[in-house]
C-alpha cells in the first residue's frame, strides 16, 4: 500500500511577500495586477481572503472588497528560487517527487530515505523544515493515494496536517461533497444536485454503467474514487506538451464583455501556470463551446516566445471576437491553452522540478 502525502505552501507568493517585508504582515496583501488596470489577484493574504478576495478575480473587484488592500506586484524569479529551497527539502526524504506548480506537490514516501517508516512523521518534517528554514508555512495531505491526499492537504489550512488511514477512506469519500471531486465544476455540480447527488454516499449508490451515462468517462473515475481506488503513481518526470484552463459557466454568457471579462480570468489562470514552470509558449489556442453544444477553435503562433498576460490576453480576444462575429449564439464554455514550448525553458523546467 502506498504512502502519499500532499505538501500545499500556505497563499505562497503573498507568504513570501510578507516574510521579505515585515510591513506587509498582519495586512490585507494581494499579489497581482493593480486594480487602476486590467489586473488580475494571482494571491492574496489569509487577511486578504478574509474579505472575499480570491485568485484570478479582477483586481478592481478585489479593490471594491477591500479598499484599504494593498497591492503588490509579483516577484516570480524570487517565487522559483524559494521553490526551489522547497524541492531541495523534500528530497531529503524521497525521490519520487511530483510538483503541479511551484506551490505544491506530491511525494511518495512508501520506501523513504532516511528509512523513518512514517507517512505522518515525514509530513511533520517537512512542514518544520519549511518552517524553520524558510519562514513559511505549509500544509500536508497524507493518504494512500493521490485524491485523498490532495483533499486532506486542504482540511486544515495554514499550517494543517490530515491523515486519512487505510480505514477510513471509504467512509471520508462518502462524506465529500459532491463539488470536491476532481473534474466536478459548477456546471456538473449542478447537474448532480438536480439529481440529488449531493456527497459521496449518493454517488456510491448509483451503478458504475449509470455514472458513465450520466457523465461519460469521468462517471468511470467518480465509481472508483468513492470506494477509495486511485491507481495514479507519483510521476517524477513527466513531458509537458501543453497548459491549458477552460471553465463552463453555470449560466450562459451572452455579452461580449461578459465573454471578455471571464476570458481575462481564465487567461490569468494560465499566465500563472507558465509562470510557475518557468514556461513560455508561441502557440495559444482559444476553445469556445457554444450553447448548442458545437466546439470551435483557433490558434495563433507567435514569432516569439511568450508568458506575458497582454500578449496572450490580445490573441484570446481577437479569436473571439472572431468567432462569435455574427454568431448571437450564447457561450456556455471558454477556454486558452499555450503550447509550442521554448525547449530550453522547457528542459530548465522540468529539471529544476524534477
């Protein structure tokens, strides 16, 4: 049986912000775009999500939520240089590391170096090692597999630690909520209330052939992650091809500066992700569905390189514009993808994450 922990830093760029100036602490932070612009929040304080402030919301919006904020730019060179602090900390303890982002990770610690046998008290190391080193906080997931890790990391931030034992893992699945599951976002959440699938337990009910009806292959996934079976491993090396964010809106977007607005965040999400990876891509694809269900997309390939938020965010919105161009078709789904990575940045990624 695997031993798998989760290690999620706690709202990491204004953590590290607030360390490097003690000005900051105890205040409101938000890291991002200025809201005298077309910024975007990438993240804010714990004091700062204490007004209702989030990752990928309009800064002028966050401004509006909190007027005495303050606003910082990001400082990504200084981000990656303490992740990379972080790696050097996990591998005091396993090899078989797999970051999602500067920010978190997976670790499988089934056979650990230092022979400490214990998922949980590696966990605890880890989290005093950040502590002590780096004047950070981190919170942990330690499960049997990767789901229930990932989940348990977020039980009990800042500075959390869950276990959830062989044992209980069925009976933790049955009490989640519906909206935790992977792949679940507010459409399909809607779907499943209004077929009073509300936890776990009621999707343990329904037969594995009605799940897949209901909800093509993911139904698949949700059978087996409710009865606690991932099989995923922990992949330290990994080729990327592509990043990419979509969302589907639980209301159709009818307005081109509807459209537009929801383009900028999802946009956002994706600048941040390259970012993270130390990634710049040339090619960047938009993806709409329509509310008649048809697909469309287009793609662009610059003559460079790129992770700027205005250069991709100008690509995004003239592909929309374009295709909706006499189009009052209303848009349920959008989404941006960059691919057509610098292979040199790509090479310097992946070794320093993995």
């Amino acid at each position: 049986m695997r031993k798998i922990i989760h290690i999620d830093m706690d709202a990491f760029y204004a953590s590290v912000e607030q360390r490097d100036f003690p000005e900051y602490r105890g205040k409101p932070l938000v890291v991002g775009g200025p809201p005298t612009s077309r910024g975007v929040v990438a993240t804010a304080s714990y004091e700062a999500r204490g007004f209702g402030i989030h990752s990928a919301m309009p800064s002028s919006r966050a401004i509006r939520l909190c007027p005495h904020a303050l606003f910082v730019p990001p400082r990504f060179d200084v981000y990656k240089a303490v992740s990379a602090q972080i790696r050097a900390v996990f591998r005091r303890y396993t090899d078989l590391i797999e970051p999602l982002s500067l920010d978190e990770a997976y670790l499988d610690v089934t056979t650990d170096k230092q022979g400490i046998g214990s998922a949980i008290e590696i966990a605890k190391r880890i989290k005093s090692d950040i502590r002590s080193e780096l004047l950070l906080t981190a919170s942990a997931g330690v499960s049997i597999n990767k789901f229930v890790a990932k989940i348990a990391s977020d039980i009990d931030k800042p500075d959390g630690l869950t276990f959830i034992g062989p044992s209980r893992v069925e009976r933790f699945m049955e009490q989640l909520p519906v909206e935790k599951f992977f792949g679940v976002g507010k459409v399909t959440a809607a779907k499943m209330r209004k077929l009073q699938l509300f936890t776990g337990a009621d999707l343990k009910r329904m037969p594995e052939a009605e799940l897949v009806r209901l909800f093509g292959k993911s139904g698949r996934f949700y059978y087996r992650i409710v009865r606690g079976i991932d099989d995923r491993v922990v992949q330290p090396n990994r080729e990327l091809k592509s990043v990419a964010v979509e969302d589907t809106f639980s209301t159709d977007l009818v307005s081109l500066d509807t459209m537009e607005e929801e383009l900028g965040k999802i946009t956002a999400k994706l600048i941040n992700r390259l970012k993270n990876r130390n990634l710049k891509g040339r090619t960047f694809t938009l993806k709409v569905r329509f509310a008649d269900f048809r697909l469309v997309t287009r793609s662009h390939t610059l003559s460079h390189y790129t992770d700027e938020f205005e250069d991709v965010m100008e690509l995004a919105c003239r592909s929309l514009r374009a295709v909706t161009a006499g189009d009052p078709m209303p848009i349920r789904l959008l989404g941006v993808s960059a691919s057509n990575f610098d292979r040199v940045k790509l090479a310097s990624a992946q070794l320093s994450l993995f």
